[in-house]
C-alpha cells in the first residue's frame, strides 16, 4: 500500500477515469474509439487501484467469478448480436432503419447523433464489458500471484 | 569463419531488405482501391454509422473482430490456467 497522498489522489481520480472509458466505450460509433480501447481505459484504472491500495481490497471489490461471469455476459450478447442479423448475413447490421439506433446520418463530415449506429454501440459495449472483465482478471491474478498468495477460484 | 558467415547472411538480409522497400509502392495510393471507395462513400448510408472505422469493425469485417475477442479470451483463460498450475506444482509433494 503506498502512501496516503497517492490513495486520495486515486479516490479523486478513480471517477473521471471511468466516465472517460465509459464515454469512449458509448461513443465508438461516432468517435475514435469503441469497446477495446475504452475498455483498457478502464482497467488502467483498476491497474491505479492495485497499484495504490493492497490487492486484498481489491479483491473484495472485483471478485474473480463476478469478471468471468461479465466477461462471458460481454461475449454471448456479441455473438447473440451477430447471429440475430443472420437472416441476411452473419454480422448483419439488422438494426438500420429500426427504432432502436436506427437513424441514418447524412453522408459526408457532420456532428453526428448517437442514436445511429445499429448494432454497432450494443456490440461496443459488449466488447467493452467483456475486455474490462478480462484484462481486470489478468491484472489482478497477476498481482495476486506475485504477491506469493494463494489464488482463488 | 562463424563471424564470417555471420556478416555474408547480415549482408544478404540488408540487400533483400533494401530491394524490398524499394519495391513498396507509394504510401497512400493503393494498387486496388474499388473497396476502399465503396466503404468510404457507402459506410454512413448503410450502416448509420459516423465512424467509418467502427462500421468495417463490427459490420463489414465483424467476423474478424470475432476472432479478437476469441483471442482475448484465450489469453485470460490461459493466463489464469498457468498462474494457478504453477502456484499449485509449488505447494505439491
């Protein structure tokens, strides 16, 4: 555990990193960015959270089976995302047109509007859900491992 | 006579090397860019989407990012798998 400058200044941190990962997470599709790259913004936080606090309370906070149950989650909307436009074509974006996400932006430079997109935002933040849950466990296992301690299941 | 060898092969890689990158074509000026054109002038209209990069992503090449989540996965599964295989060898008989 470092010291209790760096801890407060985490506390106070910890927010703005995850409303910044969450923005890009919710904004691939009109953006740079999208699930991946949010995602890892996130579990650098979580990487600021090992860093500064002990991974004991870290590990009371983000339980190895709550990840992988996120990360499957993460992985079955995908796919289930992917297989419901398999009507016309696996990946189809069946979403175009419909009421959900379904505005068509004109063509060319323009602000953009968020609810456009199709299945392009749910798969981000399928994507996303599922790399904050895998990279927060490998970080965590790691650290729990080098730490010498048991890991648990 | 090692050494020597060593700086015949060095030499050879560099001129393949060289050769190679005087092969490249411009940057920015693709031999083929019919697919390039379609998604740039189709990708708004047809996938809704203002990040054109996001649309080939998860539309046109979703398969491929399939594949990269698959990937992820691997790599957790297979990182937890061989921390926990080898805190347990420790502790066996």
């Amino acid at each position: 555990m470092l010291s209790k400058i760096v801890r407060t200044v985490t506390n106070e941190f910890m927010p703005f990193i995850l409303v910044f990962g969450f923005y890009i997470i919710a904004h691939g599709h009109l953006t740079p960015g999208g699930g991946f790259q949010g995602g890892a913004v996130i579990v650098s936080g979580v990487v600021m959270l090992l860093v500064a606090f002990n991974h004991q309370e870290v590990k009371q906070v983000l339980r190895e089976r709550t990840l992988s149950i996120m990360e499957s989650t993460g992985a079955l909307i995908f796919i289930a995302l992917a297989f419901a436009g398999i009507g016309a074509a696996f990946f189809y974006n069946f979403l175009v047109g419909t009421p959900i996400f379904g505005r068509i932006p004109p063509t060319g430079p323009n602000p953009g509007d968020f609810w456009t997109g199709g299945v392009i935002p749910l798969m981000n933040l399928a994507v996303g859900l599922k790399v904050i849950a895998g990279l927060s466990a490998v970080v965590l296992a790691m650290a729990i491992f080098s730490s010498g301690e048991e890991v648990e299941e | 006579m090692r050494r020597f060898t060593g700086l015949i092969l060095l030499l050879v890689l560099v001129a393949f090397l060289v050769w190679g990158v005087q092969l490249i074509h411009p940057f920015g000026y693709p031999d083929t860019s019919d697919m390039d054109d379609y998604i740039i002038q189709n990708a708004q209209e047809e996938t809704g989407s203002n990040n054109v990069v996001a649309s080939v992503v998860f539309d046109y090449r979703g398969f491929d990012t399939l594949g990269e989540a698959t990937i992820l996965f691997t790599a957790v599964t297979g990182v937890l798998l061989v921390l926990r295989a080898s805190k347990r060898r420790e502790e066996g008989p």
